[in-house]
C-alpha cells in the first residue's frame, strides 16, 4: 500500500488515521468507550493515560483532519478534535492576550461575534471587524498589536469572501515591521467550503478551524469542532490547552465524525451542484432581490472563489423584495427545506438568520437584514429541491 503522503483527497478521507485495527483486524476504528488505562507501573502506559487527554478514537479523527487540511502543504500538519466549534474557536482565542487586538471578517456567525464582544472582550481584548475582501481595508484596520487575522470565507450568513492568499501575504508583511514578537496569526473557520472545497493551509493561513457538526459529520447526528495547524509551537500550546480546559469530543462523537469524512468528497459533489442550480433560479426569480453565492458571475469576489475554492459550496442566501414578513412567510412554507438552525447535513435546511443564527448580532454593526433567508442545501434530487422553493415563493 502507498504511503499517505502519495494519497489523493478521497483516500486520505477513507484510511488517513485509521488503519485495521491491530488487535482484531476491524476495518472500522473501534470505539474506544473508556476514560482511563491501564499502565505497567507510574508513567508506563501503551501512549493513553486519560480520555481527557487522549482516546484512540479521537487521535484517529485527529489524524484524519490534519492529513486533509494538510494535503499539499508540505509540512507536517497537527490536528485537534474539541467538543463543539465554539470549544475550537474558544481554545484558539486563548492564543490571545489582554490588551492585544484581534482582527475579524465584518460578517461572522453569531455564535463567533457573542462569544467576541460578549465573553473576551471583557478580558481585555480588543476586536474590530472589516471588510475581508477588501485587502486595502485589512492593511489599514492591522494595529501593532494584531495578534490574530480571524476569517470566515464564504462568510455566514451574506457568503462574502477573503483572498486567503493576500490576506496572509499582510500578516507576514506585518511581522517584518516588527511591530510584534510575532506577526499576526491568520485563522480562517473552513466551515462552510471543508478542506474537499479549499484548503487555507496552502493558500498561507496558519490555523484553520472547523465546526465538525456540519458538513464534515454531514448528517446531522453529532456536535464537535476540530483545529488544524502546520504551526508545531502553536499545536503544542493548543493541545496543552485541550487538555487543561477540557472541552473534547467523546469517542462516540468523534467517530460519527470519522464515519461522516469518508463521504465527505461524494457529498461536496453534490452539495455544490444542487446549490448552483438553487442560485441560478432564484437569481431569475420575480419575488427576489438579490441571490449571494459565490458561484455566480455576478459576486463581487467570484473570481477570488473560482481561484481559491474548488467549487462554490452547497450554502446559498437570499433577499426577498418583500422584506421581512415576506421571509418569514417562505421559510415556513416549504417541505423538503426543514426551518431548522445548523447546516452541512444531507438534508436541506432553510432558516432565518435575524431571528435564529444570528439574533446575537442584531443591535450591532454585523446585524443581519431580516428579509435574508439562508439555505442549507442538501443532496437530495436536485428537481425535487427547485419545485419546493417555487412553491413556497410562489
């Protein structure tokens, strides 16, 4: 057999991390429902001590992400599977200090912006947030202190996009300023495009988060997140972490998460198809004003998509001319789209973001126009997905 090294995309997915299992021949990676080890005497152990600290199930997710995010890099790359994405964001932030500055894309999920302004910055660090696609407004908004460049590319819910690349050429042009002991580090949440789509990586960034929850599960039965990085100072720092704070996937979770991975190629597959058909018909559609997916010609960063991503992702937004009652009544009107929060599953999935994902957000700068309604679009028969919305904006 190949060494991994020489694996294409969707082998690494199938076996990176998970060979047979040694003691029985299981194709599968066992789960290994245990919290403690047995050791031959104090600090003799088989390399699992704590399931806190490290599970067998765990390292094989955990190796599994680092070689699809790592794949072509180069570089050793390190994995880090946490309880949720936010225990992912969280464990990052930590990389941060009181009274250093940390930059942010002006659209980022909810979630991201509460835990921001309303937990960390009453430690003491300071957040602004700019326009990622606009690589002149980043140079401008990096201060002295910037310790982190945090991006969401596509954006959730107005799927806005970053020049990784550009983006990651700043903070290294930041660093030999020596404006600080080291230059910003640039963190890009892979969530909504998955390493099958875009891999920041190699594109320059230095950590890439995930919430393993969505499209990297893909069937909506599992929370997690995960942190890959090809930084080994920084792998180290974030593992203390890990284990220090405590928020980690159990084994049954991260091997849901394993399971979901290996199909994970097949599925973006079809994800992106039906969500550029979806795109198209709603862009030609009387009752819409506007249609946001990367995919079309007429996105500000289209080209940036068409040269960073492999394809467009399975996630469209829209706003309706009819305002807020008229998105309020469409989402509740469809069969197929269940009006659920989440995403990345193989079921589609409409919500509205102003009053679901994004309430948090709605008296500040980042607030969401209640007439956008966000689709997560599934892999169901893609006719079958054009004919419900029609109806329900019929």
């Amino acid at each position: 057999m190949s060494e991994p090294e020489s694996w294409r995309f969707d082998t690494l997915a199938i076996h990176a991390g998970q060979p047979p299992d040694p003691a029985t021949g299981a194709i599968m990676v066992p789960i290994y429902q245990t919290s403690t080890y047995v050791q031959a005497e104090p600090g003799r152990h088989k390399g699992y001590e704590y399931s806190r600290t490290g599970n067998p199930t765990r390292t094989a997710l955990e190796t599994c992400l680092a070689a699809l995010e790592g794949a072509g890099t180069g570089r050793e790359t390190y994995g880090l599977a946490f309880a949720s994405g936010m225990a992912a964001t969280d464990t990052v932030l930590r990389l941060v200090g009181p009274g250093e500055h940390v930059l942010v894309g002006d659209d980022v999920y909810g979630g991201t912006y509460r835990l921001f302004q309303r937990v960390l910055a009453g430690y003491g660090i300071a957040f602004d947030y700019v326009d990622m696609g606009d690589l002149a407004a980043v140079a401008a908004a990096l201060r002295p202190d910037t310790r982190l460049i945090w991006l969401e590319t596509p954006t959730n819910p107005l799927l806005k996009l970053a020049d990784i690349a550009g983006v990651a050429a700043l903070a290294r042009q930041q660093g030999r300023k020596g404006n600080h002991k080291d230059r910003p580090y640039v963190v890009v949440d892979n969530t909504f495009a998955t390493p099958y789509l875009q891999q920041p990586l190699v594109l320059g960034a230095d950590i890439v988060v995930h919430s393993t929850t969505k499209y990297l599960s893909g069937h909506s039965d599992v929370v997690g997140g995960a942190v890959v990085t090809t930084n080994a100072e920084v792998y180290e720092r974030l593992k203390f972490l890990q284990n220090a704070v405590g928020a980690v996937p159990g084994p049954l979770d991260c091997w849901l998460v394993l399971r979901g991975i290996k199909t994970l190629g097949l599925r973006m597959e079809r994800h992106c198809a039906n969500a550029g058909r979806v795109a198209a018909m709603l862009a030609e559609h009387p009752a819409v004003a506007r249609v946001l997916y990367p995919g079309l010609p007429g996105h500000p960063l289209h080209q940036v998509a068409r040269r960073q991503m492999r394809g467009f992702g399975g996630m469209v937004s829209f706003i309706l001319k009819g305002g807020p009652e008229a998105a309020r009544r469409v989402v509740s009107r469809t069969q197929l789209f269940a009006l659920a929060e989440s995403l990345g599953g193989v079921e589609s999935l409409i919500e509205h973001p102003a009053s679901m994902t994004h309430a948090s957000v709605a008296d500040s700068p980042l607030r969401v126009d209640a007439g956008l309604i966000r689709l997560s679009v599934g892999i169901e028969d893609g006719d079958d997905l054009l004919d419900d919305l029609r109806r329900a904006l019929a």
